[in-house]
C-alpha cells in the first residue's frame, strides 16, 4: 500500500502563506498525471474536496487554494491565508488503488 | 445540486450487525462510482469499500473483507453498506461519498455522516 506522510500540525498567522506537505512511499504519477488528491475537514463537518490530480481547483473553491507536486512530494499552499480556512487537510492517492490511502492529516492551526 | 444523505447508525453490539444506506439525488446515480470513508473519534480519514457504477466490481480494506458488504440500488439511487460481526474498532462516522463518472479516482462529494458505535 502506499503511505502518505504529512506533518501533524502547522501554524500560521491570518494572511499569511501556508504551505502543507504530503509524502508518497512511492510514486503516485502515471505519464502526466499526478493522482493526488486534497480535502479539508472544518470540525463536526464533513471532508470537501479542495485539489484534485496534484493542481486542480475543484468547483466552488477559492483561487487562494493551489497545489503542486509530482512523483512523490506534493504540496497544498493556501495564500493568503484567511480565518475560515482554519481546518484539518488531508492528501490521498488513487495512483495504486484499492487500497485509496489518505495522509494522516495536517492541523492548519492560528499563530 | 448533489446531495448525499446516510442513515442507518447508532449504537450495537460487538459481534452483531448494522446496515448502513446513503439515498442520492442531484446526479444520475447509475452513472458514479461510490465508496464509503469512516473517521474514527478525533482520527484521520480511512477508505472502507468501494462499488463500481454498475455494481459489477467491489473492492474493500483488508481489515473489513468477508465482514462488510457493499452494494447499490440504482433503481433507488441507493448505496448500502451490511456490516457484519462488527467491532470495537469499527467505531467511526460513515461517510457515503461520490467519485467522478464511471470510476473512482478522488471523492468528489462527500454525505454528513453516520455514527456508528460498536460497544456492550
């Protein structure tokens, strides 16, 4: 299976950049596509898709949002960051599947 | 607009069984591939099963094989999840999620939830 790593936590101040991190154990892109996948989870609500293929902006998600990456290291920045994108952002991996993984999460928290 | 709504949890018995169902609506069902993704308390995010549009294919997490069931009434617009001889560690919210058309890369939407509880 491939494992995702990402940092456990990361704090920021309001309008600044954060950027998150998430590690494959191996690659996850097949010729030009990069099959990593982000979400951000507010609490007691559910996950909503924010990236998909690595540099996708999903529909309805600010252009604040961006990701990047290839192979194994990927990255989500959000820029600037503003209150309401503080949350718990996961990665996940559709370039070996079953089993789709997800990274352990990574807690956007306030400076 | 797409919505996806679960029910069917609550609190059980190691060892029995609970079915969960997720009705759809604002998409043509038959059409997506769906999954299940649970979160046990203040954990990470964890893919279940997942079924193919037509139902034809399942795939599931090793640690649920031959205890979990996955299956779909397109008919309904319906996804299930019977979960059998369940345990503690089965413990979770039980989202219903859907992929993009005719396969599953990214979960594109995702349900509110059901808790599920596995405890005497």
């Amino acid at each position: 299976d491939i494992v995702l790593t990402q940092s456990p936590a990361l704090a920021v101040s309001l309008g600044q950049r954060a950027t998150i991190s998430c590690r494959a154990s191996q690659s996850v892109s097949i010729s030009r596509y990069n099959l990593m996948h982000w979400y951000q989870q507010k609490p007691g609500q559910q996950p909503k898709l924010l990236i998909y293929r690595a540099s996708n902006l999903a529909s309805g998600i600010p252009a604040r949002f961006s990701g990047s990456g290839s192979g194994t290291d990927f990255t989500l920045t959000i820029n600037p960051v503003q209150a309401d994108d503080i949350a718990t952002y996961y990665c996940q991996q559709s370039r070996e599947s079953p089993p789709w993984t997800f990274g352990g999460g990574t807690k956007l928290e306030l400076k | 607009e797409v919505q996806l709504v679960e029910s069917g949890g609550g609190l059980v018995q190691p060892g029995r069984s609970m079915k969960l169902s997720c009705a759809a609506s604002g998409f043509t069902f038959s059409n997506y591939g769906m999954a299940w993704v649970r979160q046990a308390p203040t954990k990470g995010l964890e893919w279940v099963a997942t079924i193919s549009y037509d139902g034809s294919s399942t795939y599931y997490r090793d640690s649920v094989k031959g205890r979990f069931t996955i299956s779909r009434d397109n008919a309904k617009s319906t996804l299930y999840l019977q979960m059998n001889s369940l345990r503690s560690e089965d413990t979770a919210t039980y989202y219903c999620t859907r992929g993009r058309e005719l396969r599953i890369d990214w979960f594109a939407y995702w349900g509110q939830g059901t808790l599920v509880t596995v405890s005497s």
